[in-house]
C-alpha cells in the first residue's frame, strides 16, 4: 500500500513499527504487540484503523455477515486496549 510505504518512508524504523494484521484474530494482534515490546521495549501508542467501512442496511445482512461487521468494529479495540495496559 502507498499510504504505508509514505509512513515508513516518513518515519525511521527506529520511531514507528508497522504491522498487517487481521484485527479480529486475537492471535495476530498478540504477536503485533509482542513484537513492538521486542522492538521497542515497549509501547506507546497504537494506532488501529481496522473495520469494515461500508454503508450497508444492517437488517439485510445474514447473522454471520453482522456478526463481522461488528467484530470489526468492536472486539479488535477491546483486545488493543488490554495489551496496550499490559493485560
């Protein structure tokens, strides 16, 4: 992506650590922060821009396509905050 080559571009990698992530998959974003501890020591911000972004009639969606849309949306953020805590 060009937006995060421009990032890494603008910010030594001794400042920023760029990770790809599936930010409902409580494993990969445990081994993101696992490696901003190993990279850095530790973390001071986190910066996650992660959600399926439509604008979509929640009613005409099956359970399991809802059920996404809101992981998305909300169980990343809760996982981020308690490993950025130290939890």
């Amino acid at each position: 992506m060009q937006i995060l080559s421009n990032l890494a571009e603008q910010y030594p990698s001794s400042q920023s650590l760029i990770i790809q992530a599936d930010a409902v998959e409580n494993s990969q974003l445990i081994a993101a922060f696992a490696k901003g501890k190993e990279v850095f020591g530790h973390i001071d911000a986190v910066f996650n821009n992660a959600c399926i972004a439509s604008i979509i009639d929640m009613q005409s969606l099956s359970f399991e396509e809802a059920s996404e849309v809101f992981e998305s949306r909300s169980a990343s953020n809760v996982t981020m905050r308690s490993k950025s805590s130290g939890k």
